[in-house]
C-alpha cells in the first residue's frame, strides 16, 4: 500500500510511516510516498515484501505454551466430572468431557515428543 514513509534501517528495510492525511509535513521531515506493508506479528512497518515472517517457537517455548492449555483443558475436566458425579450433567456434557479428555491425550503425546528430542 502507498503511504508516506521514511527508511530508518537499510539493511532490514523497516520505515517509519505517515499514519495521517498531512502529505505537505511528511513531505517536510523527508518523508516521500512508499509501497509499504505492516508486519502481521509486530505491527513494524517495511517496504513490500521486507516484513519478516513471525519466528518459529523453541521446543521450549512450545512445550510450556502446551502445558498452560493442558492445565486449562484439566479445569474444564475436573469441572465436567464434578458435574456428572453431583447428577448434574448433560448428555451434552458428557460429549464435551469426551472431547476434553481426546485433547489433554494429544497435548501431553506432543509434549512427550517435544521433550524427547
């Protein structure tokens, strides 16, 4: 997209960019028209085609990422089976602790094969 833009680092191609409609003051502080595209994960601007792609997530990262959505999936389940227990549940119920428990197993399978290799 065309917008009034300045280079701030060559190598990487990031700019600053005119956000408003004052053409004549961008131009005054060397700002000249760019095609210019947002960075979809840290919101920088750069000249098209120059936005770096979001890094990948470490093993790590990953793993600790899957742990607070397991720990989020048991609380629904632990929630759901005080439920069935009390007489209180759904047939509805039932199918969404069936998916709970199918998505805890698959969560703690990728964390397992995270942190064997």
């Amino acid at each position: 997209m065309l917008k009034y833009a300045q280079i701030v680092n060559e190598q990487t191609k990031q700019v600053n960019v005119g956000l408003g409609t004052d053409v004549e003051f961008y131009k005054s502080i060397g700002m000249t028209e760019m095609d210019v595209e947002q960075c979809e994960w840290n919101s920088t601007w750069y000249l098209t085609g120059y936005a770096p792609k979001k890094p990948e997530p470490t093993p790590e990262q990953e793993i600790e990422t899957l742990k607070r959505e397991l720990a989020d999936v048991d609380e629904k389940s632990m929630r759901a089976v005080r439920a069935k227990l009390t007489g209180k549940s759904t047939e509805e119920d039932d199918l969404f602790l069936n998916q709970l428990e199918l998505r805890a197993e698959q969560l703690r399978q990728r964390i397992r094969d995270l942190q064997e290799n």
